[in-house]
C-alpha cells in the first residue's frame, strides 16, 4: 500500500477536504461498490457493458466500445462471451437493415438488477455506519457531483 505525502497547504490546515482526499476517497468508494456487485460472476469490464446496456439500452458495437473506452476487437469478444453467457443478445438494427445492435436478455437484466440491489446494498451498510449529518452532506454532494459530470459530457 502506498503511503500518501500530506500537503499541508491552505485546504488542510482550515479542515477542508482536499481534491486529493476527495479523489481517495471517490476511489475507495467505487472499489468497494465494485467489490460488493458478486451476481453473475462478471468482470468489471462486463458489470460495466451490461450496467450500460442495461440504463442506455441497446446499442452498436462500435458505440459501446467507445463509450466503455474498449477497442472494437475487445468489446467484440466481450459481447461474445456475454453472448454465451446468455446475458445479451445480437439483434438487427430496425433503423439500418445492415446494422447490429446489442441488447440485454431477460437473464441479464435478472443479474443488472441484482447487481445494482447489491451495491445499493453496500452503499447502505456504508450509510448506516455514519452520522446524521454526515447522511445528509452525502445525500447532497452526491447528486449534486453527479449533475456537474452530466452537464460536462
């Protein structure tokens, strides 16, 4: 594990969280949601192509790929091994004849949602284990960090 070098700039030393706490702690976060999302037995590259699929619906290869920043060759294997798993399936775009979509079987929208009952799950625990007030500044920046990523992409 590494040790982190304190900065005792300005934001440390009047009790202001840093960028760099806020990041650590946003990293720890996500590792422990992640950690506790077991149903399916899924990697993280296909928790987070089946999460998309899931919310977005379906979508091409290539669109996939780049929004889950995958070459096309490792979203194809992907998809193909999702495929087996019956997880998703491959269907004919009804906007372009020539077109193939990827979209979620029921099977996968089973684990999607199970997924997402775990990890809520965790984040609950986490909830439990704070204060009041604590519960509240969470249930505020989160969303409101939320909002500021969308209005950004």
């Amino acid at each position: 594990m590494h040790k982190r070098v304190m900065d005792s700039g300005p934001a440390e030393t009047s009790g202001e969280t840093s960028a760099e706490d806020l990041m650590i702690a946003v990293e720890q976060l996500v590792r422990h949601v992640r950690r506790s999302a077991t149903a399916g037995g899924l990697s993280t590259a296909a928790s987070s192509a089946l999460g998309r699929l899931g919310r977005e619906g379906p979508q091409r290869l290539t669109e996939l790929a780049r929004a889950e920043n995958a070459t096309q060759p490792n979203m194809t294997q992907l998809v193909t091994r999702m495929e087996r798993a019956g997880l998703v399936r491959r269907v004919a775009d009804r906007t372009d004849g020539r077109g193939v979509l990827v979209e979620v079987t029921e099977l996968g929208e089973e684990v999607f949602r199970e997924r997402r009952a775990e990890r809520a799950e965790a984040l609950g625990q986490l909830g439990g284990a704070l204060s009041e007030p604590e519960r509240q500044a969470v249930r505020l920046a989160l969303p409101a960090l939320a909002r500021a990523i969308q209005e950004r992409s």
